[in-house]
C-alpha cells in the first residue's frame, strides 16, 4: 500500500508552544503547562454543543481542514475507557460527516492533552481516504471482532454498517459493543477498578468511521523523532521537516507503524 506522508508546519509550532510534557505521574487535571485548553474552550474555535456532554472545536493545530475535537464538557482523564456518551457524540459526528473520527488514549498513543477528546477528520475521494483500507480485504475471526492477515502489528478490527448511523442511538450502542470486544482483545484494559468505577486503559489508539472500526495498542509514541498518532493506523503519516521525512523513508512507514504498536 501507498501512505500518505504530509510535512505539517504546525507540528514545529505546537511544539515549540508546548516545549516540555508533563511528567509521567503528574496531575492529569493540568496540561504540561499547568492549565487545561478546554475548561473552558477558546470561544474562536468553539463550534458548539454535540451532545449533552461533549462539544466541538475546531483543533488549534490541524493536519487538515475542518480537524474537530469532541470535547467532554467536564474533566475526564484520558486514559479512562470510552463511554455510551463518547460513542453518542462520535455516532452524532459520523452521522452527518462522512469521517474518520478517533481517539489516542494516552501520552504513548499520542494524545498531547490529558482531558478526554476524540478527534474527527473528513473522509472523501483523493488523499483523506484512508489508504489502509487496502488492507482490510483478508481477515479471521478473533471472537466477537476480527484479526486482519496483512497488518503486521496487533490489533482488533469490526465492520460497521453505514445505515446504522441513521439511528444514532443504535449506531453508539453498536459501537460501544464492539469497541469493548476490541480493547479486551488487545489487553489493554487495567485491572483491580471497583465495578463502579471507570475503566482504565494502557495506552491505544481508536480509528472509527461509519463502516469500520480498528483498535491498536501503542508502546510508545515516537519512532525516533516522528511523533505518531491514531492516523498512522489510517495510513497517514505527519513529519515536521525534511529530515524527518527522510528517516521516515529510509526506516519505512509500515516498520514505524510496527515499532510504536504495542
């Protein structure tokens, strides 16, 4: 397959306003410079409410235009399982955009916040059609989700039916079915939470869209300098300059790819 290897300036920018993370064990209430972007959200990129518990706004550092977080309105780590509200909110999007919406739980999954947010790209004809959708042509039956046979790193993968996001409250139940089948199937879910208490997850990255959804635990975020998010597993690849794009072909995308999952 063919990926998609973008040179995005504002990954320079975002990196030299947010210079340093927040050290692992560090309040998760407070971004790594001592605040949270998103209580409240800048009202220049807020768009307005998705549903009773999440907004939109635009993503101050887009890789491509019309880049929207889902945003929970009160503070949740990002490390906590996804909820019915998540898939509500995602099931809203995904029912009027033809999109990829996902999720990256964790710094090692590339989340560069810790309050709770999917993101959502638009899908189309061209370059935003996710190119690993090549590879979704052969797979076997891992439980209730499937193992795709010509990805090389592990995961969990789901087909979804496009008319199910006609009914929305259908398309978050269904989601949410599958979404648990995947993350037990690739060990990441934490143990020892009460029964009414939240899940927690190790690090993974979350890719929906209205006819699949594909679940990949992460080790790392990083394959050398190249920061690597959920959108890697769509096969689309960011780099920062030229350099970067150089090591990226010398080591190969699919071998990156390999290296940061779990």
């Amino acid at each position: 397959m063919r990926f998609i290897v973008r040179t995005v300036s504002s990954l320079a920018e975002k990196g030299r306003e947010t210079p340093r993370r927040a050290p692992l064990g560090a309040p998760l209430h407070r971004g790594a410079d001592g605040q949270n972007p998103f209580l409240p959200p800048d009202p220049a990129l807020t768009i307005g409410e998705i549903s009773p518990t999440h907004v939109g706004v635009l993503n101050k550092y887009p890789v491509v235009e019309h880049h929207l977080l889902v945003v929970t309105k009160r503070f949740i780590p990002q490390e906590e399982a996804l909820d019915h509200d998540d898939f509500a909110a995602v099931a809203t999007c995904l029912g009027e955009i033809d999109g990829l919406a996902f999720y990256n739980a964790g710094r090692e999954a590339g989340a560069s916040q810790p309050h709770k947010h999917l993101q959502l790209v638009p899908l189309g004809p061209g370059p935003w059609a996710a190119p690993m959708e090549a590879l979704f042509d052969s797979w076997a039956a891992a439980g209730p989700v499937l193992r795709l046979l010509r990805l090389p790193f592990r995961h969990a993968f789901a087909f979804l039916d496009p008319p199910l996001f006609d009914d929305r409250g259908r398309a978050a139940d269904r989601m949410r079915e599958l979404y648990d089948a995947a993350i037990e199937a690739i060990g990441v879910v934490e143990e020892g939470a009460a029964n009414d208490e939240p899940k927690r997850t190790a690090p993974y990255n979350l890719l929906v869209t209205r006819r699949w959804m594909l679940a990949v635990p992460r080790s790392r975020e990083r394959f050398d300098s190249i920061s690597v998010n959920a959108l890697g597993f769509a096969g689309s690849l960011f780099v920062r300059d030229a350099a970067e794009m150089q090591r990226l072909r010398e080591a190969g995308p699919m071998r990156v790819l390999k290296e940061v999952a779990a």
